[in-house]
C-alpha cells in the first residue's frame, strides 16, 4: 500500500502510514468474506457478542464504534448492556450464556469494569474458541510457542496484529530488523515483541526498569511505542530511517482547541518526521486498525467454527507470520525449516 510522504525542514522525506485508510480496506476485505462464508455455508454469519457493564460514556463510545465497523462488514452484532452492580456471579453466566450460542463466535468485554468485578476471572470465563480479544491464557501460550510445539492462536491481541498488518501493508521488512518494542503490558507491548520475532526480527523490550532507553531507542530499525506517556520519545534519541509505529493516545493541554487539548502519541511527531522513513500519525494510526482486527478476528473464530483455515496475512514477505500464524498449511519451505526457533516457528 502507498502512503503520503511529509518532507521536514531539514529535507527529510517520511511515508505517513495511513491507519484509517488500511483500515478502511481490510474492513471491505472481510465484507466480501462474510458474504462468500454465508453463500458457501447456508447463510451462516460471523456473530459478535459485545457485553458492556455500566453508563461509562468513554465504554459506550467505544461499543458504538465496534457495532457501527460489524453492521459495515456483516458481522452479526450482538449487544449485552448489564447495570453497573451486576454481581460477578450473574456476569459470568451471562458469558456462559454467550460461550453456548452457536450463533456467536465471538465474545469480547469492554474494559475495565467496576471495581467489584474480577476483570481476570471474567475473561478467564470465555471460551477459548470465542476469545475475540485474543487475550485468553491459550492464544496467548501458543501464539508464542508456536507451530512447532502448540497449535496455532485462534485469535491475536487486536492492536498488536494491527501494528503488523500495517507493516506488511507498507512493505516494510521486519527480518533481520533491530525492532524496539516501547512497553512490556500485556495488551500490546509483549504481544508485538512476539509478533515481531516471528516475523524473524530482533527484537528488545524496554519498560520502566530499563536503563538508557534513549541509547536502545536509538539502535532501533522499528520502533513500536506503546509507553502511554505523551511525546516521551525524542527526536534527538532516533537513528535516521527509522519505522515508527505509535501505538500511544494521550491528551495534551491545548488552549487553541476547543475542547482544551489535543491528542498525541508516545513520540513527539513533529520531531521524529526529520528523522523516521514511515511513521503512523496520531489519531489515524493505530487506533482505526485495532476494530479492524476485532473483526478479522472474528470471522476467523467463524471460520474456526466451521472447520476452515484463517485467513493468512495479505503480505508474504514475511511467510513465517502469514503461514503459520494464520493458517493451516503442509507447504514449508526448505528456508522456514532450516534453523527456525521455537518463538519463530508459529
């Protein structure tokens, strides 16, 4: 996919990755796979069961974005809206309820939830098979064991394989690649360094105990930040040629803006475009491609459900990824075999 180019004050020339166009185009990919799976399957339709607890207006917000991107594509939404004192014990049967649906394949709770509920137990209470978020213990385990010792993931942290699929999309190499992954949390730090390995790039995590962050920063080819502090990296602090993939959305005082801020990610932007190749904005990044991936996730639980393979990852330069992460397949080649560890081998 081609992109926009900025060309900074000191001559610089950086590709904008345009995240809300990506994403734009993967959602009418799975129009028309929704529509070929209920033409070869008696109408069957992809089904995604959203569970919201509470009035959070930022919560509501976020469901209305997922059901508008599921009416778009075809996917069959469905919407659970339970009070904010619902007991944990009511919420899980709630999901129980869902986990025994055939008409879901899906099921995703919107977080975070009140503080009397154990966020931990109730994830831990939805079917693997219909783990949209891709955040159950099992997706997890195997995404980073891989083919050679575990089955394939069902599903993948959304925003994570979003940051990969937009790499892909862009053409952008990872083999080899020094890769610096910004964060170690567990919704998008440690997921990206996974993908990133298998993806055959080398890979560093730096997180708040890490020493000279600046210094690894600095070394690296790819850079995901997803620190969740506004404009912590510098330009000063990144090698010339550097991807950056800004996964960071955090509110700066604006007195020019009506609202009193404006949004920015973990890299101060204007700063990195003298010096980064490609660089995701913010918003208009990452952001659009997480709901995407949410929907691709969930026609692949469908096609899960159904006994068909995922669907592979548009871009093969990096066949490790999109053969052994996202289908089934005999066809290995000579090279993906030979010296492969077991983190690449998924």
């Amino acid at each position: 996919m081609s992109g926009e180019s900025s060309t900074s004050n000191n001559g610089n020339k950086c590709i904008i990755i345009d995240g809300k166009k990506t994403a734009a185009v993967i959602r009418q990919e799975l129009k028309e796979e929704v529509e070929t799976i209920a033409k070869e399957h008696d109408g069957i339709v992809p089904g995604l069961a959203v569970i919201l607890v509470g009035d959070r207006v930022d919560s509501a917000t976020y469901v209305r974005m997922k059901k508008k991107a599921a009416v778009e594509i075809g996917i069959h939404s469905i919407d659970v809206t339970l009070p904010v004192d619902i007991s944990q014990e009511d919420l899980q049967s709630e999901i129980e309820k869902l986990n025994a649906d055939p008409l879901v394949h899906g099921i995703l709770v919107q977080l975070p939830l009140p503080s009397h509920i154990d966020e931990a137990d109730i994830l831990k209470t939805i079917a693997y098979t219909k783990d949209a978020d891709g955040f159950s213990a099992q997706n997890i385990g195997n995404m980073w064991l891989g083919r050679g010792t575990g089955d394939p993931p069902l599903a993948i942290p959304c925003t994570p394989a979003g940051c990969i699929d937009l790499l892909q999309r862009y053409d952008i190499d990872i083999t080899g690649k020094e890769c610096v992954v910004l964060g170690r949390s567990n919704i998008v730090g440690m997921p990206v360094a996974a993908l990133l390995q298998s993806c055959n790039g080398t890979v560093t995590v730096c997180h708040s105990r890490t020493r000279n962050i600046p210094e690894i920063i600095g070394r690296a080819d790819i850079l995901i930040a997803a620190i969740g502090k506004p404009e912590y990296v510098r330009g000063e602090w990144l090698k010339q040629g550097v991807v950056i993939v800004d996964v960071g959305i955090n509110d700066k005082p604006d007195s020019t803006k009506k609202r009193g801020y404006r949004l920015v990610g973990d890299v101060c932007y204007e700063e990195a475009l003298e010096k980064a190749s490609a660089i995701t904005p913010v918003p208009g990044g990452v952001g659009p491609m997480t709901i995407a991936m949410l929907m691709k996730n969930t026609v692949n639980l469908c096609r899960h459900a159904l006994g068909l393979p995922r669907l592979q990852l548009r871009n093969k330069l990096h066949r490790t990824l999109s053969h052994r992460d996202f289908v089934h397949t005999n066809k290995t080649t000579k090279e993906e075999t030979d010296g492969s560890t077991a983190a690449e081998k998924k």
